[in-house]
C-alpha cells in the first residue's frame, strides 16, 4: 500500500458548484490541466486524515483562479456537500517528470545547503516564489534565515538523492 505521507497534494476543495455534483478546486499544482484532466485518478483527503475517496474526472475547466471538476462517482450536490475542505491528492508515483533543472518543493525543502568549500550553510525551510524567481529560505544555525535566489549564479549543484544543494553566495546574500 503506497505511504500517505508521500502523496502530493494538487488541490483543495473550496466549494461546491452548481446541483450536478461538481466541486470548485483550488489548485495546488503546476500541472492542473494534467492533473484535472478527463480520466485522471485522484484522491479527497479529510482535513484530518480520517477518510479518503479515490475518484475519476469526467470533466473539469478552468474558471477564474479555480477549476470546476465532476468526478464520475457523483451526479448531484448532496453526494459531493461533505468534501468541502478536502484536499486533493495523487500519490508519488503520479508525479510529472520534470524538465531539467526543475524540482518539485519536497525534494528541495530539507536539503543541506553546502557553501562551495564544503562549509554547511544550513537547511532549506520553505520556497518563496515572489516573482521572477523563487527563493530558497535557508535555516542557519546560528543568525537569521538566509535567503537565496534561484538562479544559476547562486545554486551550482542540486543532488536531490543525497539531499545536498552547493551554492555560492553573492555579496550581501546573508546578513550575520
């Protein structure tokens, strides 16, 4: 049986549309036209985790910043009224292979950051993504958080088997 704690988390139910058993979806992905797309497999999750309901999209589309989604399990309102704030999910197999130089935020989130000569730098606590690139908040062990962008001069070297990530700091980059 697959690890629920592996599993991705693509989206967050927000609400229900309309009396024929669709659901407005928050999505949680770079991939939504994938991952709503007819036939996908998927997976409500309980806030909680005290339940889950493997399901299948007969249709979605795109409306504003949410997805209205019809899984074939269900044809009216009250049979989908219960999964408002479910999340949902695909398990870790399902994920899309990426480009290149691209990963998903669990590979890189606990990362050790090494400086070039091999010094620790720190951990990798959370991914901003203020704009034109993201940017990687690295835990210190002592003094504030660092911040690194995303970019080719900074990150040399990202190792997501051995979870390590070498970079070079540019001046100013970290304030003691």
């Amino acid at each position: 049986m697959p690890d629920p704690r592996r599993r991705l988390t693509v989206g967050q139910v927000i609400n229900t549309h309309g009396i024929r058993g669709e659901l407005k979806i928050w999505p949680q992905t770079d991939f939504p036209d994938v991952r709503f797309a007819k036939g996908s497999q998927l997976l409500l999750v309980h806030p909680e985790g005290r339940a889950e309901e493997p399901v299948r999209v007969e249709r979605s589309r795109g409306q504003k910043n949410v997805y209205i989604v019809k899984f074939d399990a269900f044809d009216n309102i009250n049979e989908v009224e219960r999964f408002k704030g479910w999340a949902v999910k695909v398990e870790d197999e399902q994920r899309v292979p990426l480009q290149p130089g691209e990963y998903y935020f669990r590979d890189i989130i606990g990362c050790d950051v090494l400086l070039e000569d091999g010094s620790s730098l720190g951990v990798v606590e959370d991914i901003l993504r203020p704009g034109a690139n993201d940017v990687w908040v690295v835990k210190r062990p002592k003094g504030k958080p660092a911040l690194l962008p995303v970019i080719d001069e900074v990150v040399l070297n990202v190792d997501v088997a051995s979870r390590t990530i070498t970079v070079r700091l540019m001046e100013g980059l970290i304030d003691d």
